[in-house]
C-alpha cells in the first residue's frame, strides 16, 4: 500500500516522485518469498515510471540477499545492514536479511540519480543502535483530560478510535513504511499511562495488537505493549502485585506466553511505574530493578525486552523545601540499582533529568550505570517546544544530547527511543515542517553522529522533490536554527516549565513556581535560577562525574546555556557574552519573536512555490507562532522587569 493510494494523506518523505529514479530502471530483486516487500516497492515503482523487475537478467540495480545462489559474496554485513556499490553500470545492494535489503532500497530511493552515477566503491552500512523505537502515547478510549492521544498535537490515534481499533488500518501499513525509510524497527502502541481500557490489550484485546502487528510486520517492525505493573490484580484477580510474589510472577510468565502465541515476534513491554501515580513496586517493599526483572523473566524464553522508564520522581514536592531536588531523583532511584538489572531490561531515561525541556543537561543517570542496558528517550511530539503549532528543528539539540560524554555509545546498549509526534492528521504530524522531526529521529537512531543539517536538507529533498532552489533555500532557512529561535523567546538560559499548567501551550511564568511538581526557578527581587551546586545547593551536580561536576558546580565554568539550571545568581551577573544575565533574557526574548516573525515573511515569499493547501496551512501556524512568541516575549520581560526593576538597556518598551 503506497501512501500515494490514500486519499487526503500527505505521503511525507515518500511521494512517487523520489521513486523515478528505480521506477524507470531494470531492477532484479534476489531473495524469494523472505523480500516481497522489497519486491513490492520495486514493481510499484516501475509501474509508475516505465521500468522493469526481474524481468532478464540484465539490470541497472540488483537487491540480493547475500544467501541467494549467485549473489557475489560479502562479509560482515550484519543484521539489519547492507552494502551498496556502483561497477560496470550496475548498482548493487547485498544485505544478510530482508530488513537490511530493504533499508538499502530506501538508501537508493534517497540517493536517487546519484545512485546510478559514476563507480562508488562499496559502502557497509550498519545501523549503530539495534533498537530505534517510538513510543505512542495513544489511548484506546479517549481521556477525559488527555483526549485520544496524550501529549498529541496531530489529530487522532492512527491506531485507535473511541474504545476500539480502527476499522481499517491502511494508514497503520502506510505509516509502517514510513518508518522503514527512516530505519525505525520497533513500535509501543499504546499510552505509557496504562488506563483501563489499554490494560486489556495485554488480554483479551490482544487480537487487535496482533492486527496492527500483521500490518507493520513487513516493514521490519516490532510491536511492543505499555502495561501496567498491577496488572495480575486488575486482570487477573490476584491479591498481589508484588514481583517477588510466586503466583504473580506465574501470571506475567503464562499471560506473556499468550501474547507469543498471538505475535511471534512481539518485541516486549514498556513500563512506568511509581512514578505520578502509576503503580508500582514500591507498594511491597521492593526495587525497580525487582518490578522490571520479574518482566524480563517472563520475556526472555521469547527474545523478549522490557523498557523500564527512569522517570521516576516526588510529584507532591513542598516548594518551599529547596533541599528537594525533581532533577536529581532518576539518578538517586536508579544508580545504586547499577548492575542489578536482567540483561533483557533496558533502563529507559530521558535524556535530561527533568521533562523534555528546551534546554537541559544531559541526564547524570545516562553517565552512572555502565553495567545496565539503556536506552536514551527523546520527545519528537513538542510538548513543551510548540506543540507543532511551532516550527522547531530538533535534531540539533538531540545531536548536541548524542555527543556528550558518548551518550551515542552508551544507547548502543538499550536503543534510542522516542515519544511519536503522529496523529491522524492529513500531514501526520500536525504541522507539515514537524515530519522533519520524525525522519530526524529516525536517521540519527540510526547514525547518531550524523549532521542534523544534512538530514534536514535530505528531508526537505525528499518531501520536495520537485521543488526549485528557493523553496529549499527557504525551507533551510527557517527551519536550521528554530530550535534556537524557540528558546530564546521562551527559556532564558536553562531555565524551563514556564508554562500554562495541564495543556503546556504558552507562558506562565510563575505556572508551576507554587505547584508541588518540582519545576521552579526561583526568581525574586534579588536574582533568578536554581542552586544545584554541592556547596550550597541540592547537590545535583555531584550527579555527574567529572569533569562535569566540576564545570556544573562553578559559577565561572557553568555553560551560559544552563546557567540558571545550576546556579542562582543576582540580575546582574555577567555572562560569557559581556551582557547581565536581565539583558540577555531581554535581548533573547524580543531577537526570538523577531525571527519568528522573519520565518513567516520568507514563508509568504514562497508561495506559488509549494502545493497550495500546504503553504496555507504553514501560514495559518506561522501567524500563530508569531502571535505566541510575541506574547512570550512580552509576558517574560515584563516579569523579571518587575521582578528586578532593571530597565531594558536599548529603551525597548516593556508591557
């Protein structure tokens, strides 16, 4: 199923045109029934575009798996990877599997005519994380507060619909292949906040997993299930949840055996437990590594995994105690847990210490447990960056998370997970530019030390296919830095949650400040921030090893970019840039809401440019945009002149 075939769907980063360049060759596919799907986006290609598969044995292309009787041979491709090179006017792709063969067509789809350019030596590609996962927080009934998809900013559940599945899961395939293009292999369905209905999924619901699993299965995809801890009480009718429990650890190994039964190549179970009230193993005296390793028990006769989240905090915090930390509570729930964990449970973290913030330290917890698998989680879905009412790029501050301190080798272990920013909307994603978010995550799960604005350019190439030089320019220009541009008419340097409470759209600078969830900063007449220090502070710092805790722990070393996430420090505290820390957030807050502002102006230039109904709906959301940073702008001066009574050096009026 091609998404071109589906009415009123967007088809992203695979329209029918970024296939001209296999459509209109000969192709051999060699490997039989095991690459159908290879064989199917071949034959669909050429149909379209007048070329032929494996029709003579002459070709422009060959896609073979290595087994196949007269594929040249070639070593050490591994799972999931391929080879591909250019000789005598044949590009050859080898793969030792078909989820490798078919991640070297979609090579091929993005190379278009250069791959059938001058001789190219052979090329290994290998992806450098084995799991490349997202995580859909979608309900199967709809949430009184949280709706059908929680933290979702596109519509609807792709998968679900008012307390059932969808009727007709053309778009789930559509979306699988999508994800294929991208290199994703593994998929959670359902909500990590297990509620009553998406409990049932693990039982007598589970033929509608299965369902969704059959539709992604060709395209190399695993399904996982979010479940709840108490599940033995509320599905089984036992007593107990404890792990250490005999009759409850009998009821995960017999329900996970059904679950195989139904899907055998399900991937495992994602879990969050004691953690905003999410049940969990704490209840009975016991440890997260407990809880997580009586799941992987029950896992692993199968191949199984569970991915234990970390976010694990006190969201009943008393605001006046600065003693108590929200950063540092994954670290001081899971370090001393290191090496406690099964081999197939993989510790989940965010990879800040707090809640997908715009601009965070990376979390210490990612640095502490060298002797557990982890997996790093990202958040495509912008919840708090825009809620794809924004154009922010966020590859590049996940580039910057990847580098530090070998983030990248550390996922290598556990995989690279992300929150999905997908919904049933025409575009997927809510805003049309928030897809580059998604085919970012995608390529840099795959290669971590990719160039983020190199993805973007292969983003915007593959989704325009046909567009001239200034739609591309224009698309680059907005989009490159708007990670940054966000941040400055939002979150001053470091600081983060000034937000509406519940929906997270919009400022509020004092939101949260008097709230018992742990997301302050502190600001009073005097200066703004947190002290996160071992000298004086909560001690967070000490979190890290060196030489970060170090740089953490001294005002003089501090990053300016997290400054107030580490120190408390008056108004006029001078930053590596000459300017006090109250004129930066000034200059930061009106440069912000005037880039958002320049991003609408060069979009209006592009018009006639770009589909029509598509350059509607970016304009309806960059007015938007500039309406809302204008009024972060104007809400964060106007608070911290009022809090500082330092005016604006530059005479800029300030409400």
């Amino acid at each position: 199923m091609s998404i071109s075939d589906l009415a009123d769907v967007h088809a992203a980063w695979l329209p029918p045109e970024a296939f001209r360049a296999i459509g209109s060759r000969r192709t051999l596919v060699l490997g039989g029934d095991g690459v159908a799907t290879v064989h199917d986006e071949v034959a669909a290609a050429c149909a379209r575009f007048g070329g032929s598969v494996n029709d003579g044995d002459a070709a422009d292309l060959v896609l073979a798996l290595t087994s196949e009787a007269g594929a040249p041979a070639a070593d050490g491709i591994g799972p999931e990877g391929y080879a591909l090179g250019r000789r005598d006017g044949v590009t050859t792709v080898l793969a030792d599997d078909p989820a490798g063969l078919l991640y070297g067509l979609f090579h091929v789809v993005r190379l278009g005519e250069a791959a059938f350019g001058a001789d190219r030596p052979v090329e290994h590609h290998r992806p450098a994380l084995r799991r490349r996962m997202l995580d859909h927080w979608d309900n199967v009934a709809v949430h009184p507060v949280m709706g059908q998809v929680e933290r979702g900013y596109a519509g609807g559940s792709i998968f679900w619909r008012d307390g059932g599945p969808q009727g007709d899961l053309a778009r789930v395939r559509a979306y699988g292949r999508l994800l294929a293009a991208i290199g994703v292999n593994a998929i959670a369905v359902n909500n990590v906040n297990v509620h009553a209905a998406e409990a049932r999924l693990l039982t007598d619901r589970l033929g509608d997993v299965a369902a969704i699993a059959g539709e992604l299965r060709p395209y190399g995809i695993r399904v996982h299930l979010s479940v709840n801890f108490a599940a033995p009480v509320t599905l089984g009718g036992l007593p107990v949840a404890d792990p250490l429990d005999e009759d409850v650890r009998a009821w995960w190994a017999g329900t996970t055996a059904r679950v195989y039964e139904a899907i055998p190549d399900f991937g495992g179970y994602v879990v969050k437990a004691d953690s905003e009230g999410q049940p969990g193993p704490f209840a009975y005296g016991r440890t997260h590594a407990d809880g997580a390793n009586m799941l992987a028990d029950a896992l692993a006769p199968f191949g199984g995994v569970v991915h234990w989240r970390a976010f694990v905090y006190n969201h009943r915090q008393d605001w006046r105690d600065r003693s108590t930390d929200r950063a540092r509570a994954a670290h001081d729930h899971f370090a001393p847990l290191d090496g406690q964990f099964r081999d197939n449970a993989i510790v989940q973290v965010k990879h800040g210490p707090m809640d997908f913030q715009p601009r965070e330290p990376v979390s210490p917890v990612i640095t502490a447990m060298p002797r557990t698998r982890l997996a790093v989680e990202l958040q495509v879905t912008q919840e708090y960056t825009g809620q794809q009412r924004h154009v922010c790029y966020l590859a590049p501050m996940w580039s910057e998370v990847l580098a530090f301190a070998d983030v990248a080798d550390v996922a290598a272990g556990g995989g690279l997970v992300a929150v999905s920013n997908v919904g049933d909307d025409p575009y997927w994603t809510g805003h049309p530019l928030a897809q580059a978010n998604l085919y970012a995550f995608g390529r840099l799960a795959w290669a971590p030390r990719a160039d983020p604005a190199a993805i973007l350019d292969e983003w915007i190439g593959l989704t325009f296919p046909q567009a001239p030089a200034a739609l591309r320019e224009t698309l680059h220009a907005i989009m490159d830095g708007s990670w940054r541009t966000y941040e400055r008419y939002t979150a001053p340097l470091g600081v983060g949650f000034m937000v509406n409470p519940g929906d997270h759209y919009g400022p509020s600078v004092d939101g949260y400040e008097y709230s018992p969830w742990g997301t302050y900063h502190f600001a009073d007449r005097d200066g703004v921030g947190v002290d996160r220090t071992r000298a004086t502070g909560t001690g967070f710092a000490g979190q890290y090893p060196e030489p970060w805790a170090g740089t953490y722990e001294s005002l003089d070393r501090c990053p300016d970019e997290l400054l107030l996430f580490f120190h408390h420090v008056p108004y006029g505290h001078v930053l590596r840039s000459g300017s006090t820390v109250i004129q930066h957030i000034y200059d930061t807050h009106f440069a912000g809401a005037r880039e958002a502002a320049g991003y609408r102006e060069r979009w209006a230039e592009a018009a006639g440019l770009v589909d029509p109904a598509l350059h509607a709906r970016v304009r309806e959301l960059l007015d938007e945009q500039v309406r809302c940073a204008e009024e972060w702008r104007d809400q964060v001066n106007a608070y911290f002149f009022r809090k500082s009574g330092v005016p604006d050096a530059h005479g800029r009026r300030i409400p």
